[in-house]
C-alpha cells in the first residue's frame, strides 16, 4: 500500500494517518474508500468543494 502511494504522488504518512483515524467508524461496505487511489480521488473533491465554497 505504502508503494501504491508512492507511484501515485500520495503522501503515504497523510494517507496511513487519516486511515487509522477513520478505519474504526467506516463501515465494512465503504472500506474500500480507504484505497489510496480511491483515497486519493475523495481527497481531491473534498478541496474542490471547500474551495468553491470560500
């Protein structure tokens, strides 16, 4: 996982660190959120919204 982050340009510290934030309160059936292209992507359109919305 840590060298898929790596290939993609995602910061593996970030992408490990908000996992074991979220893990305990995600359910089984969006686990695959957590992927860190899947991460990556939902990470993406958080900044996007934010932005649109300052």
């Amino acid at each position: 996982m840590i060298t898929t982050c790596r290939l993609n340009d995602i910061d593996p510290k970030a992408w490990l660190a908000d996992v074991f934030a979220r893990i305990a309160d995600l359910p089984a059936s969006r686990l695959h959120e957590l992927l860190p292209l899947e991460w990556n992507l939902l990470r993406q359109a958080d900044k996007a919204a934010n932005q649109q919305a300052a």
